[in-house]
C-alpha cells in the first residue's frame, strides 16, 4: 500500500526508487555438507521486510540455513510487492535470473511470498513458468508441506487469506539487522478500502495481535541488545484488540503506552498512521513518554478534497490540516512525514496545486513521492480512466520533489545550534571515522567519534552545526 516506507534496498546501497530487494543472509561461512540453504529477497514496505524475518524463522526451524549467495540456495524466495507496475517488472525479470541458477542445480527451488503471489500466481505458474511455489502472507505457517510438496515434482501453492493469522507465537529471525534496531508487527491487513491500493485484497481483514505477545518480544529484544522498536501495521491507530472471554481491551495508545513502559531506553516508533484514526490520545500518550520518539508518519496523498473523496480517504483537506495543527500543539517537536501521489484520476491543474499548499503548510520533513500507478482490481482502476497523461503526472512529481527537498533542508537547517539526543546505529557510510545514528524526529545524524569509547546502541548528545535535506552534521557534546 502506498501508506507504507517504499524504500528498497541492497546490503549496501539504499534506493527510493530501486529495482533492487532487500537481501536477508550471511555470506561469510563455507557451505555445510548435507545442510540445505535458503535466499530471500525483499521488496517494499517494511512490513514484507518483517515477513521475511517470520519466514526465515519458519525455515530454519525445518533446518535451512540462511545465505546471501544465491548461488548455493537450494531455496530461493523473493517477497514481493504489487503497489506500483515498476515493482512487478522488477519482480518477473528477477525470477528469469534466479531460473538460470536452476540450470546447474535441477533441485532448487524457487518461491514467490506475499502481496503479489494471490494476484499474480496464474502468470507466475502457468503462463511464464517461473516458480515452484507460490505463498501468500497468511499461509507461511504451511511452507513445510509445500515445500515437500515442490520437491516432489508438484506446485506447491497456498494463496488463501486469513481472519485471524498474526503470528504472534513466531519469534523472527533477524537477519539483516544492525543489532539496535527492529520491527514488531502488531496487526496485519487493511480494512481501508483505498481506491488506489490492492492491499485490502492481497493482505485481508485488519486483525490485531495480542499486547501480552508483542510486549514481550519488544522485552526480548531489549535483553538482546536492542534499543529501538518500530511498530507496524497497516494504519498502526486503528489497533484494537479484546479478550473475548475477559473482555479485556487494548487500542494503539494503550499498546504504546504498554510498550514504552517495557525500559527507558528502549526507543519506540511506529508506521503507519491514517489520518482518520490518529487521536489525541495517541499525541498525549507519545507527549507523556519520553522514550516515544517525537516522529509521525502521516500520509496525505493529495491535498484536495475532491481527489482524496476519489481516493476514498475517508477525511478531506480540512480535517487533515486539523490533524496537523493537533500535533504541533500536542507535540511541538515532533517531525512529520508524508505519502504523496500525483496525477490520480481527473486531477487538475489546481488541485496539483493544492497538493502543493498542502505541503507548506505541513512543513514535512521528508516524503515518498510517486507518480499514479493504476493496479488492476482496485476501485480506481474499475471506476476511471487513468486519464492524466504521463508527462503531466512525471512533470508534476517532479515539482512534489523540489518542493519536499526544499522543505526539507528548511526543516534541517532549523536544527542547526540544537542538540539532540543520538541513537547509534553504526558507521557513517562515508568514513568509519564517523558514527551515524538517529535523533527521535527520525532524522540522520552523522558526528565525528573522537576518542570517546562508544558503541552501537549508545545514546549520545550531539550538538548540530551544519545540515543538508537529508543529514544534520554535528559533534558530541563534551
């Protein structure tokens, strides 16, 4: 969905745009005699990142063991997403590739997870011949079987959509991780019917996991050396949960409450939140705890109400714009984000520019900004054309991002004589002499190390002396 971090990413490079996944393994081990190896590649929103960590754990629990050469995978899977066309051309092309390794190894397996495989698993299995099986994201609990059934010369398939599946009882495998920071998946689906968006039919039902079961992985993790938690659903805010027996219930401030109480240096965040259910509540309980990070991601996609009636949003440009003004009473630090979409259908000159105004007066501190991509089976794709001409869509994204880079380097350089409180993540990408780490408004912060015996997952104070729209620049303070 486009309510969702888009970025993708290798091991190394990092791309908004990218035609490349996020790879999950280790590569530096000799392969094991008589051990089997899988590969996963990850594409699109953080949530298919988590899935992966849940089907990693699945798989190692029948034995495989993790790779990042595909070379050597008896098991390749590639976790897909359907949000934009480009995504699904990447995904075909990297299945022809991974066919070739199969050229040297007749036994390897290749499979298709998550949001593509219901949609696309008669072109993937009959029409273009690519894969062995094909899982859905509320079926990963059944690889075992289909994996056995692939090797046995069958197609192994498991498509169908669940009412209650969370997972709540598998402990992820954290493949690619830094080691300081994680997700926890709260919930799962979408019962927002977004005409623009197939995550409502290739992910289910909005169901809430238990808070006694994420507690206590975010408790895990903190003993493991973690020290943030990124919470994630579809739209976070509309979590609830209840004991059918007890009655007992839990919503989203609540859980984040619950959360933040686990330590105080345990940072929590989450993604992402819809506009229509972000309460008060929520802003009072982040301004009552710390150790909430000061950060909201707040789709918009257009700033008119006529398009976001189209896109059946649910709240129009005004109650947006309310929403806002609430959290910079609430929380005047706090830093927002934002989804954009330009060239949806019939949109005109002046509700681009809507879009526009919107974002000045938002003042965002970053986005992700696409041009429309009609997805087949969506209510915008049945009810109306995709009628904005590409150019028009291309010129006007282009516009969206001069104007975010602009704000954002606004945003950045207000920070410039503040300091802030710095989780460490690791080396700066450019120079080892350098750490980077993250402020609470989730923004990058690169510092020299100096002689100070720090470590990732260290809290630092930085004082911020230069910043461009992407990084503040500073120094430990003394």
């Amino acid at each position: 969905m486009y309510d969702n971090n888009p970025t993708l990413q290798l091991p190394v490079k990092t791309m908004v745009e990218g035609d490349q996944g996020k790879v999950f393994g280790d590569e530096n081990f000799a392969r094991e005699e008589g051990r089997k190896y899988f590969y996963i590649e990850s594409y699109g929103c953080q949530m298919n990142f988590s899935d992966s960590e849940i089907v990693a754990s699945i798989l190692a629990g029948c034995g495989y063991l993790s790779t990042r050469n595909v070379a050597i995978a008896d098991l390749i899977f590639i976790n897909t997403c359907s949000i934009r066309e480009k995504a699904e051309e990447t995904v075909r092309k990297r299945l022809a590739q991974f066919n070739h390794y199969k050229l040297g190894n007749p036994s390897m397996l290749v499979g298709v997870l998550g949001c593509m495989a219901e949609r696309l698993k008669s072109r993937f299995l009959e029409e273009e011949k690519l894969v062995d099986l094909v899982v859905g994201p509320d079926a990963y609990r059944d690889l075992p079987s289909l994996i056995a059934t692939a090797e046995d010369g069958e197609k192994g398939i498991n498509v169908f959509l669940s009412r209650e599946e969370t997972y709540a009882d598998i402990s992820p495998m954290r493949l690619d991780s830094n080691g300081v920071t994680g997700f926890i998946s709260i919930m799962r689906g979408c019962d927002n019917m977004c005409s623009f968006c197939v995550v409502p039919f290739t992910r289910g039902r909005e169901r809430s996991r238990d808070p006694y079961s994420i507690e206590a992985e975010a408790r895990d993790m903190f003993a493991k050396g973690y020290r943030e938690v990124t919470l994630l659903g579809q739209n976070v805010d509309s979590y609830k949960w209840q004991n059918e027996e007890t009655g007992e219930k839990e919503n989203f401030a609540g859980l984040l409450a619950r959360i933040a109480a686990v330590h105080k240096d345990l940072r929590v965040r989450f993604s992402t939140s819809h506009p229509k259910d972000i309460t008060d509540e929520v802003l009072y309980t982040m301004a009552a705890h710390e150790n909430i990070c000061q950060y909201i991601h707040l789709p918009v996609q257009s700033g008119n109400t006529r398009i976001l009636d189209l896109m059946n949003r649910t709240y129009d440009r005004e109650w947006y714009m309310e929403r806002i003004q609430a959290i910079y009473k609430i929380l005047p630090e706090c830093a927002v984000s934002s989804d954009i979409i330009t060239g949806f259908c019939t949109e005109t000159e002046e509700e681009h520019q809507d879009t526009l105004s919107m974002m000045e007066f938002a003042k965002y501190s970053m986005s992700y900004m696409f041009a429309y991509s009609e997805r087949p089976g969506t209510l915008a794709a049945r009810k109306w054309e995709d009628d904005v001409p590409e150019e028009v869509k291309k010129r006007r994204l282009n516009e969206v991002i001069r104007l975010q880079n602009h704000l954002s380097l606004v945003h950045n350089k207000a920070d410039i004589g503040k300091s802030f409180k710095v989780l460490i993540e690791g080396d700066s990408k450019r120079s080892a002499a350098e750490w980077k780490g993250r402020n609470s408004q989730n923004k990058m912060v690169v510092f020299p190390k100096e002689n100070y015996n720090l470590k990732p997952g260290d809290y630092i104070t930085v004082l911020i002396h230069s910043a461009s729209s992407a990084t503040l620049i500073g120094e430990i303070v003394k």
